[in-house]
C-alpha cells in the first residue's frame, strides 16, 4: 500500500496511542505460565503482538482477543504443550528471542521461523548464554532463524551482557525461571526492565542491584490484571510532529515513561524542547504520565553513551527532528540499529536523502547538518515500520507532498498511525 502525506499548516490535538509493544509482548508470555487468568487492558493489537499471542497458542494456551482486552488463560510455569506446527514469529525479533529462553527449559521440543526480516536477525546473541545454561537450540541458518529448540534441564549461570539488550536479557531471565540455582545478569548500561518489573509483579524473585541482575528460583507464577499503558516509541512520533510544525501544541495521554524508555525526551529537552510530563502515576509497576508537547526552536547535539539504548527505536525519528535543529548532530555509539527491521543508519539516510536531505554516515551512527528544508517526493518503507513513519513525520513540514511505498508495514506496531496522523489536520 502506498501512502502520501500533505504538509500540514500547525497541530493542536489531544491524542491516545496504542499500547506498548514490549509490555503487550510480555503480558501475553508471562501470563501463559503464570497459573491462572491474566487480564490485560490496553492490549496492541499491531501484528508483531499478535504473532506472539499465536505462538502460545500453538503452545496450549487458550487466549480471548476482543479489541484491545486480552485475557489470557494461564496454565502455570509447566503448562505448555508440544506444538504440532512450526511458530511462526513473523516480522516479531521481541517474540522469537524471548520464547527461545522460555522454550530452552521445557520437556518438549519445537521449531521456530519468521520472515524474511527476522532471518537476517542475529539469534547467536542468545544462542550463546542460552547454550551456556544447557539449552539445546540450533541455528539451521548460520547463526540466524529457523532455529531447533530441543527441551532440556538448565542450570544458572553468571552471564555478562556484551551489549546493551532487553531482548537478550529477558530470554536469560525467562530462562532463569526453569533453571537449577540462581541466574545473574550484569548490565553495564541499563536496557528496558519491563521484564523483571512484570515478572515481579506475577510473583518471580528478581533483584537488581546496580546493575547485577539475579533471579532466584520460584515455584510458580501468578496470572493478575495488567493494564498496558501507550508507547512511548509511537507517542515520539507526534512529540516530534509537533515540536517541528509552528504553532502547535500536542497532548499525549497515558504514556508509559519507565526511565529505561524516556531516552528520546531526555534527547529532545537536551535540544531544547518545551515536554512537560503531568499527571505521573504508577500502573502495574510501570510508571505513566501525559506529556505536553509545544513547538520548540531545537539546538544540535551529541548523542551518544548509556543514552542509545533507552532511545534505541526512536533514534529514526529522532534524525529527522536533528535536521531541523539549530547546528550540527552528532549520533553515535549506535551499531545496533544496523541489525534492526532494516539497517536503519542506512536507510534513513536513503529515504530522507530523496527529500533532499544531507546526512553523513558514520561506523557507528551519522553526522546530521542542522537547518535544512526538504522537499516532498517519492519514499521507501524497506518494510520497515519506524523508518515508514519517521519520513511521514519528515513529510509534514516538507514543501509539497511525500508519498510513501509500502507504507501498511506501521501495522507491525501502530496499526491506526495514518488515521491518528490525518486526524491533526
């Protein structure tokens, strides 16, 4: 499907935005072993979280999916089924990373494939410390999907993240809940720890402490209610639509503003960017807020360090606001987005350099000249979701329009992103 989007005159809105991708992703896993039912209110219904809600379901679990309710029928920590089929993934590198370290502890052995996409993935970053535990997983491709996962007993270990990943992590940790003594993961830099906030709240035992992340063995877990608040990597989208367009003023309600995700309002008040957060609250251990978002005259930064991965999804948008700021930005310490649905230093120099756009590209990120106009034309996806929405961004304070192919990839993670969009005007 192809998209095109107008330049938009100023926006003053008071939106919602979907549900958070990783907690909707880990409500559905951890409410599958958790004994009894887990009601989740909020719930994203884009295709990655879907594609995680039929994995369990091909694992035994019985699921109701009525819009954005989701409750799922948990059987306890030892309640899943051999599958009769392959799980497909689909386009989901959250899905197939964690089920590889909760499917490395059961009795039963199974197959696990995705798209085209996910077959470029790495899976050697948890096939290592999986194996290491005692975990029988086999790449048939080279270190990438499909993989053979073959049920074994697993051990604790000690394991030192070489880099920053909640992915990693959080199959480690789902890992741990099948293993012999206690697991410990240490963290040089934060990731997201959406996983051991809601684990905790099922009943695990997991404790950081500074950055030395140990789970103690449990007996079981236990299904509770689970509200799922918007995500903060959809909600940056309008954030920076609004601090780029004149006289706009947005507001975005019920945003999930855990620290290890608000990178990229940290990144943008650094810049310059007039965000409130109101109305700060605690729901399901996740603290949320609203955020009040005005246009903003932005200066150029550096970003680079611990900063990376608590913004690592929204650095595309992030580029986009930088070639509108005051001097020259400066990404860098970012490799990882070049493993990501598409090369994303690669591709967002592409697609915004048919706007017009002159952005350098460095081993580890881009160097990005600050000021400049562009000009609306015809843009790729690369089937990459943020990379179709950060260019629509781009597309409203461009000169003429932008169109945008195979722009229907968004329902990866923001299935109503173009209807919210058109909504400003």
């Amino acid at each position: 499907m192809d998209i095109t989007i107008r330049p938009i005159d100023k926006i003053n809105s008071v939106i919602t935005v979907p549900g958070d991708k990783s907690i909707s992703h880990r409500a559905v896993m951890f409410g599958s072993i958790a004994q009894g039912d887990t009601e989740i209110s909020g719930f994203l219904t884009g295709d990655d979280c879907m594609s995680t809600i039929s994995c369990f379901k091909k694992l035994g679990i019985d699921i109701e999916v009525k819009g954005e309710n989701v409750v799922v029928h948990g059987k306890g920590l030892h309640g899943l089924t051999a599958p009769t089929e392959l799980l497909d993934v689909g386009n989901s590198g959250t899905t197939i990373r964690l089920i590889s370290g909760l499917l490395s502890g059961q009795t039963f052995d199974c197959r696990l494939n995705g798209d085209a996409s996910i077959q470029k993935r790495p899976m050697n970053r948890v096939i290592k410390p999986l194996s290491q535990m005692g975990a029988k997983i086999a790449s048939t491709n080279d270190g990438y999907a499909p993989l053979a996962i073959t049920g074994a007993k697993l051990k604790g270990i000690e394991y030192h993240m070489p880099v920053a990943s909640a992915q990693v992590k959080s199959s480690i940790l789902l890992a741990s809940l099948y293993a012999e003594g206690e697991t410990v993961v240490i963290e040089d830099m934060p990731s997201r720890d959406h996983t051991e906030i809601m684990l905790n709240y099922f009943g695990a035992d997991i404790i950081n402490e500074n950055g030395r992340i140990t789970s103690h063995p449990v007996k079981e877990l236990y299904g509770r209610p689970l509200t799922v608040p918007g995500d903060i990597s959809s909600a940056a989208f309008f954030i920076a639509a609004a601090l780029l367009t004149p006289d706009s003023e947005i507001t975005v309600t019920n945003v999930g503003i855990n620290k290890t995700r608000t990178g990229i309002i940290d990144a943008f008040l650094e810049m310059g960017a007039d965000i409130k957060v109101i109305n700060e609250r605690l729901a399901g251990g996740e603290l949320v807020g609203d955020l009040v978002v005005k246009t903003s005259k932005l200066k150029a930064i550096t970003l680079g360090g611990d900063i990376i991965p608590r913004m690592i999804d929204e650095i595309p948008v992030f580029v986009v606001a930088a070639l509108a700021a005051e001097g020259t930005t400066v990404v860098k310490d970012a490799q990882e987005l070049k493993v990501k649905e598409s090369n994303r230093i690669a591709t967002m120099i592409e697609e915004l350099g048919k706007m017009g756009a002159k952005i350098t590209e460095t081993d580890d990120g881009m160097i990005i000249e600050g000021g400049q106009k562009l000009t609306g034309g015809t843009t790729y996806s690369h089937l990459d979701h943020r990379v179709a929405m950060s260019v629509a961004v781009a597309a409203l304070n461009a000169k003429g329009d932008t169109t945008i192919t195979d722009a229907d990839c968004v329902g990866i993670s923001f299935p109503n992103f173009y209807e919210l969009l058109n909504s400003l005007r």
